[in-house]
C-alpha cells in the first residue's frame, strides 16, 4: 500500500499580497511558484517533481562551479564532492540539498534557516537565513549568513529563478520561444571560459552578441555565460529585465553585493529539462571564486553578511 506523505520537497509554505502569490518550500527554501495575475513570473514545478537545472534555488556557500572541486582559502587546501561529473565541478554548494528550518510564516512572508553541515571541504559554521517576503513591490529576498564559528569563512551566493517566457511546459521548441523574448542585463564585461565553463578571463561586451545593455533579443543563442562590471543605480541596486511576447516584463536583481549576472537559455538541455525560460540569476560572485577570490565575500567570526534581491512583474 501506498503510504500518503509529505511532497518530497518538503513542507510547501505560501504567501500572497495582491496580485502576487508565491510557494517557497522546506528543502532548499526553494522558490517553487511565483505568479502575477495568475500568470507564471517564473516556471512552476509540482511539488513531488525532482528539481531541474536548479529552478527557483538558492545556491549557498557558492554558486555556479568551482574547478575540480578544489580550492584554497587562507592558506589552507579544500575538497568538495565532484557533483557534475562531465565538467569535473562542484557546483552551486550545498543548501538546495538539505531541509530548511522554519522560523517564521505570515501571509505575505515566510523566514527559514539553514545551519551549514560540518563538511570536510566546506568546515564553516554559518547559519544562513533566507526570508520571501511579498509585498506591492514584488518578491523580495534577504538571505544573511552569521559566521558562528572562530575562523573566517568564504562566502558567495545566487538565486537561480528560471523566468517564464510566457509559454508552458518543455521540450526542444524552448529556444524558438526564448527567441522572442528580449532581456537587458546592465554590465559592460563578459567573463570567458573554457570547455568546462570555468572562468579564463573577461572581455568588453561591445560589439558582441553579449551585449545587452540595451533590450535585445535572444535570438543568439546559446547562452550560458556571465556578466559583470555591472551599473548599480544610486540606491545601490542593479536589475536585469526579461520583456516577453504577452506583455510582462519580469525584474530580477540585487542590492550592492550583487557583482554579476549568470544567464542560461538551457539550449541542448534534453527536452525534459529544458523548461519555457530563461535563468537569470543575480551574483555576489561568478563561477571559481574560491579559487581566484574574486568578488568573493570573506565572513568574519561573530560577523554576518546579507544580500537582498527582489523579483517583480509589470503586465502591458
């Protein structure tokens, strides 16, 4: 007999304010659904389905990859389980694995922990917390990390919403659909890579099919690449934008921690993976910052750092 259990991502913890509603669940604090007006601002999955390509994660201690799993931190060497096999990487850390320990839910907010395993290659004791919040502004998210342990601890993250392109479901025709949607991300640079898209160095967007400091179609695809140099308005905040073919145009972006934007278009991905949208994810750092320090946050003892992102809808 079948036994009647929980969805296996967890408790499923939602919350609304006006024409927003969101569903952030109990493993990875992952943001499952997000909608505006009943449409999709980013792509929905139920909540017994196995996470693809990391919708709606957060990817804490770091995002993206880190180059044969190895690092060096403060003169001491580091090693992390390979996790995708074919590039030799780990990637996007750890806390999209584990269960989140809720603190808080209220109907427009829902504040969940994290405390990060005493790994070998990843020894920090950090608490991490992660708070949704809606309001008529859209979704924000504040996630802080508290280093409670006695010695300094490397820090980066990201959020990884796949926005809706205003289609549904998946398969090979995404990359047609995608085509028809315009996106603009504010940054001058480009970061190279090699085969396993670990960062080579940078090159100026100008003239390039990355440039996208106008609105510009993503009829150039692939894209699986990395932004930086990145234009903070006054306030501090940088955005990227996402204008579909229905009218809605979908905001993701940060506070001053947020140096870069990864974007994927999950070209060649197999079709059942490959969801209606685009990846855009807003970075404190890129791919291998354990390794080249770059961007990267160092958390001291007794010290915490917080990042604030946010995600909106506006419909034509």
């Amino acid at each position: 007999m079948t036994k009647v259990l929980p969805p296996r991502s967890g408790q499923q913890y939602s919350i609304q304010y006006g024409d927003y509603k969101a569903v952030v669940t109990e493993v990875g604090a992952t943001l499952r659904e997000f909608t505006y007006q009943g449409k999709d601002v980013i792509v929905s999955q139920p909540a017994d389905s196995p996470v693809t390509c990391s919708h709606g994660q957060i990817l804490v201690p770091f995002p993206n990859r880190i180059e044969g799993g190895v690092y060096t931190f403060e003169g001491k060497t580091y090693t992390l389980p390979i996790d995708e096999h074919d590039r030799n990487t780990a990637i996007h850390g750890y806390g999209y694995r584990s269960a989140w320990k809720l603190e808080a839910l209220t109907e427009t907010s829902v504040t969940q922990t994290w405390r990060v395993p005493n790994m070998l290659g990843y020894p920090f004791d950090l608490l991490v917390t992660a708070k949704h919040e809606l309001d008529a502004d859209g979704l924000h998210i504040t996630i802080s990390a508290y280093n409670n342990g006695d010695i300094n601890a490397p820090w980066a993250l990201a959020i990884h919403p796949w926005l809706a392109n205003g289609f549904n479901g998946y398969g090979d025709e995404i990359d047609g659909q995608n085509a028809q949607c315009k996106l603009t991300i504010p940054a001058d640079t480009h970061v190279t890579v090699d085969k396993n898209l670990i960062p080579t160095g940078t090159e100026p967007v100008d003239g390039t099919k990355f440039d996208f400091r106008k609105p510009m179609l993503l009829d150039q695809q692939p894209y699986d690449d990395a932004w930086t140099d990145v234009h903070h308005e006054a306030d501090g905040t940088v955005a990227a934008k996402f204008e579909r073919p229905d009218g809605m145009t979908i905001t993701v972006g940060g506070d001053e921690t947020v140096t870069s934007f990864q974007m994927c278009t999950g070209t060649k991905f197999p079709a059942f993976q490959h969801a209606s949208g685009v990846a855009v994810e807003p970075q404190t750092a890129y791919a291998n910052a354990f390794n080249t320090g770059k961007d990267l946050i160092v958390i001291k003892p007794g010290e915490t750092s917080t990042t604030k992102l946010f995600l909106r809808a506006e419909q034509a």
